[in-house]
C-alpha cells in the first residue's frame, strides 16, 4: 500500500456513505411491515412469512456475495463497483418497495412485497458487504484503519437514528396525511440522496491496495459453532437478545397509532423513538466507559440484562396500569441504555471466543465467528417480524388510516399488543440472561489464562521453527 495518510475527503465521503446506506436499511427494516399491513392492508400472517424468508435468505446470502467481491477485479479494485452498482439498485428498489401501485390487492399485492423486499435484501447486501471490506484496501493497518471503522459505525448509526426520528413527521408532511403518498415522497428523498452521497463515496475513495479477502462459507460459519462452546452461547444470546428488542421496536408505532392515539400521535411516537436512541447511544459512548472502570466486562453484561428485565417491568406495570404516555420514557430510557452496553460488549465477547477456540480446537476463526453475528443478527430479525405479524393478525390489530386520529384499541385486542410489546420481550431477556450467566464462562480472569497458554504456544511453535 501507498504510505500515505487518509485525508478528509476521503473521510467525509466514507461517512457520508455510511450514513445514507443505513439510512436506507433503517427505512426498511423499521417500517415495511407498518407499510404493507397496516397502511396497506396486506394479511399480516403473510408479511410476516415475507419477512422471516428474506431476512433468512438474506443472511445467507451474505457468504455469497463475500466470494463474489473476492474473486472480482477491475480497473476501479474489487469493492468500488459493486457498492456504487449495488446502491444504486438498492436506491431504486427502496423508491419501488415503498410505492406499491394502488391498483394492486389481495394476491398481487403479496407478490408484490415479496418481490420486491426479497430484491431488496439482495441489493443491499451488494453494496454492504463490499462498504465494510472496502477498509483495508485504502487505510494503513492500526490506528487509520481503526479510526475510519469508527468514523464508519458512527455515521452509520447517525444514518439510522435520523430515519428513526424523522419518518413518520416527514410521511404525514410530504403525504398531507395521507401516509401511503408521504412513505413514496419519504422513500424517494431517502433513496436521492443515498445514491447522490455514494456517487461522491465512489468518486473521492480509491483502492490503494489489493487486498486479499478471506471469504466464509456458510458451512464454515456452523462449523465454527458447534466445536466453540462458547460462540456457540453468544450466537443464542445475540438471537434472544435482539428477538426482543425488535419486537417491541416493530410493534412500538402500533401501539402509539392504536393504544395511545389522537391526532398527533407520530409526534408521540417520534418522542419516545428520540428519548430511546439518545438514551442507546450516550451509553455506548459514555455510560459504558463508565461503567468498566468499576465492573468486569461480563458483570457489565449480566447487570445491563437484569437492567433491561427491570425497564420491561416497568414497561408493563405502566401499560397494563393505564398510566400517561409520557411516563413511558422512564422504561425507555433504561431498555435502549441497556441495549447499547450490551450491543457494545457483544462484539467484545465474540472476540474473546476467537481466542477461546484458537486455544480449544487450535484454528483461529476471526473472520468465520464475526460471520455468524451477522447471521444470526439477521435471523433474530426475522423471527421477531413474524411475532409481530402473528400478534397483529390474532389479535386484530385495528387499521384506520381514513381519519387523521387512529381508532383506539380496546378489549382482547389491546390486551394482546401490551403483552406482545412488554411481557413477551421480558421472558425473553429473561432467558438471555439465563443463557449468558450459567454459560457463559469467559470472565477477565480465564481469558488471562487463555492469554497467557496462547502466548506460551506461539513461542514454543516459534522455537521449533528456529
């Protein structure tokens, strides 16, 4: 690689990029199952299969498009051009999701979701794969590659929290209330300005550098699983962790729109959507730190767990009490503060795993284990949108997008969403704490041990090589 420095520009464009890309993801995710089932009438039993498949297909598409971008080459490097064609599409697959035809119904209208949001995970792992693994091939290894990862997460995180915070505000603005028109227009500047922003990504960044990309199958990713115990109780926590998180985030425009309520009932849920993500990222960046100089990593772990059990307590006896909206930034505030330690030391303990298999089964895994988080990340997705369609569609979850005010549930019908939305994350979590504490062992005095046996080998292997 070129001894050079990564310049602002450079910088900039990388962060812009990140920013628009999961922008992107964050409308997808976030809001397709309230498009299709509740703006547009579609069973939500069938969204939630649609969801569950393409999440599922999706992730192991993944490995798929990682020897695709290895085996590339071409005058503009491996990754450039599958980010920029890989955006584009994505850009213009996301305007196409969010703009089903109104002369479609019934059937044709489910084909349609299908379609088109199975086109549109397919699209995106194009790009993304490629924007991660683009890092190495124009930093420095050390600090430079590290800082732009960061610069990376950051932005990415900011792309994601402006779409969770602006959506609904824009939709009835750009739609005068009509949601259907306002998720099109929404859509449409989301997907402008992703690809405006990537042009600019694909133009200012060059590959300095050929990298060669360690590529994983998915036979590798389950091999890898059950011979590291370890992993494999990591992989479970992630599953059941982010299970419940997503149900209660899929279902929290619901209960805003049909339990809270009233005309302005997205300036509710915006709210409360703001309270969460400020609460999420001041933990990671400064909670945490915190946190660490008076607790071992795992005890930050189990206690931020335990933390997330008691705000889904507190959740529930204010909902099922039928106390003020606005008290539920108290449960808010602990659940998504707890969320962002533990999202911050999953990483962590996933690395430790690498070292525990290394000394275990005597492969280090890297690339295969950090593989499996985004698998399972993807699954766990998955399996929450079905839940949520399966508490929409059981419990007949009102739609009434005719008045500007949503009708407001009552009888089995609200009883079922508060359970859905409090209860049933709070076994889960329940049961990742569970899970983690009786299995997972690897606290800061045995990964001293792992260390140091490691070390001790590495300097045996080097003698017998001398």
């Amino acid at each position: 690689m070129e001894n050079t420095v990564l310049n602002v520009k450079e910088k900039i464009a990388y962060g812009l990029g990140a920013i628009g890309k999961d922008m992107m993801y964050m409308l997808s995710t976030s809001y397709v199952l309230y498009y299709y089932q509740d703006i547009l009438g579609v069973n939500a039993w069938a969204m939630g299969v649609i969801l569950l498949a393409a999440r599922i297909f999706d992730a192991f598409n993944d490995p798929i498009m990682g020897v695709i971008a290895a085996k590339t080459k071409t005058k503009w490097g491996k990754f450039r051009p599958w980010i920029f064609i890989g955006t584009l599409s994505n850009s213009l697959v996301t305007f196409l999701l969010f703009s089903a035809p109104p002369s479609l119904s019934g059937g044709g209208l489910v084909a349609y979701a299908a379609v088109f949001y199975i086109l549109w995970g397919v699209t995106y792992t194009m790009a993304d794969i490629p924007f991660w693994s683009i890092v190495p091939a124009f930093t420095r290894p050390g600090a430079e590659r590290e800082h732009l990862t960061q610069v990376g997460r950051t932005c990415a995180t900011v792309g994601g929290a402006i779409v969770t915070v602006a959506t609904m505000i824009c939709v009835m603005a750009l739609g005068s209330g009509d949601e259907r028109v306002g998720f099109k227009w929404f859509a449409l500047i989301i997907s402008i300005f992703t690809g405006i922003v990537i042009t600019y990504f694909s133009v200012m960044v060059k590959e300095k550098s050929t990298v060669d990309l360690k590529t994983n199958t998915v036979s590798d990713m389950f091999k890898a699983l059950f011979k590291n115990d370890q992993a494999m109780t990591m992989a479970l926590t992630i599953i059941l962790i982010n299970s419940a998180f997503y149900i209660t985030a899929n279902l929290a425009i619901y209960y805003y729109k049909y339990a809270v309520g009233g005309d302005n009932w997205y300036h509710k849920y915006t709210l409360f959507a703001v309270v969460g993500g400020v609460s999420q990222a001041v933990s990671m960046i400064a909670l945490f730190p915190l946190c660490r100089k008076f607790m071992q990593a795992t005890k930050v772990f189990r206690t931020a767990l335990c933390g997330a059990v008691v705000g889904y307590l507190i959740f529930t006896g204010i909902v099922f009490a039928g106390m003020s909206y606005r008290m539920l930034y108290i449960p808010a505030v602990i659940i998504f503060s707890c969320n962002g330690l533990l999202m911050v030391l999953l990483t962590i303990f996933l690395a430790d795993t690498v070292d525990y298999g290394e000394l275990n089964n005597g492969a280090r895994e890297e690339s295969v284990i950090f593989s499996i988080q985004t698998l399972v990340v993807k699954f766990a997705s998955g399996v929450s949108a079905l839940v949520a369609s399966a508490c929409i569609s059981i419990f007949n979850i009102s739609k009434d997008t005719s008045e500007g005010a949503a009708q407001v549930l009552t009888g089995s019908s609200l009883r079922g969403l508060q359970i859905t939305i409090t209860i049933l994350p709070m076994i889960i979590f329940f049961a990742a704490c569970v899970v983690f504490i009786k299995k997972y062992k690897l606290d800061e005095e045995k990964m001293a041990s792992i260390t140091s046996a490691l070390e001790e080998r590495r300097k045996i292997k080097d003698t017998e090589g001398e």
